[in-house]
C-alpha cells in the first residue's frame, strides 16, 4: 500500500472537496432546482424561472458550504442525503411520478 506525504494527502483532500463543489453540487442544485419549481405556488413558468434564478445562489451556497465544512465525510454525506432528498421529493410531485 502506498505511502502518502502530508502534502500529497493535503492535495487529495482538496481535489476530493473540489469535486464535491462542482459534480456534488452540481447535482444537488440541479435536484434542489425541479423540487422548488414543483413546489412554488405560482403559475409553472414563473416558477421555472425563479427556481432557475435561486439555482444560482444555491450553488455558490454549497459552494462556500463545501469548503467551511472541517471534515470531508460531513461534506459527501450531507451532499449525497440532501440530493437524494430532493430527488425524491420532486420525483414524487411529478405528474405520474409516483405509483
């Protein structure tokens, strides 16, 4: 097994969180994105708009999260849970969505 210096995992460290900033939150934005335009009580093309428009807060939210957050494993577990959560929030408020 391969041995790593504290600068090499330090390297590591901050792939995996820039990873997590851009895929992770990428998908969780997208996610957090159709559920709030599901939800909000407004006419569907105003809503599509201003999820779309809070997308952009949101990101750079989770962004700043990733990188405030101390430990990397609260990092992937909160973006994988509340990814999955939105997911499955907006997959069951979609019109034949759920069985």
């Amino acid at each position: 097994m391969p041995t790593f210096t504290d600068a090499t995992l330090h390297r590591w460290l901050v792939a995996s969180r820039v990873l997590a900033a851009a895929v992770g939150g990428y998908a969780l934005t997208s996610a957090a994105t159709v559920l709030l335009a599901l939800i909000w009580p407004v006419p569907q093309a105003q809503a599509i708009v201003f999820a779309a428009l809070m997308s952009f807060v949101l990101y750079a939210g989770v962004i700043i999260w990733v990188f405030a957050v101390k430990h990397l494993r609260t990092v992937w577990l909160g973006l994988t849970a509340a990814t999955v959560l939105c997911s499955g929030l907006a997959w069951l408020l979609l019109p034949g969505g759920a069985p």
